[in-house]
C-alpha cells in the first residue's frame, strides 16, 4: 500500500515534510529523500533501518 503524498503549502509549514531513514545505530542516514518511496527503497529493514519522516521548520512530530 503507497501513501499519496501530501500536497505541500509554503505558506503552512506544517507541510514541509522531509524523509530520511534511522539506521539501526540510532543516527539519521547522512542524507534526505525526495519521497517516502525513494527512503523506503534505500532503507534496509532487515538491519533495523526505519523511515522517518520529520519537519526542521516547526520541528513538528508527523
């Protein structure tokens, strides 16, 4: 099942949503993803990779 991504309105920073992965050490991956579907191909699950998604403006939890 894929999620549609959410329409993004500069005006409300609550929608401007970035996406990386968690390695299973506990860091952020040392890079961000264009979308959720591009993090989940790069994240090895098996590892304990997961992805996150988050927003640096407001530092809102998604």
């Amino acid at each position: 099942m894929t999620q549609a991504s959410p329409t993004v309105d500069l005006d409300d920073p609550r929608t401007l949503i970035e996406f990386s992965v968690l390695l299973a050490n506990g860091r952020l991956a040392g890079r961000k993803f264009a979308s959720r579907e591009d993090a989940e191909a790069w994240a090895d699950p098996a590892q304990g990779d997961q992805v996150v998604e988050y927003n640096l403006v407001c530092e809102c939890a998604v």
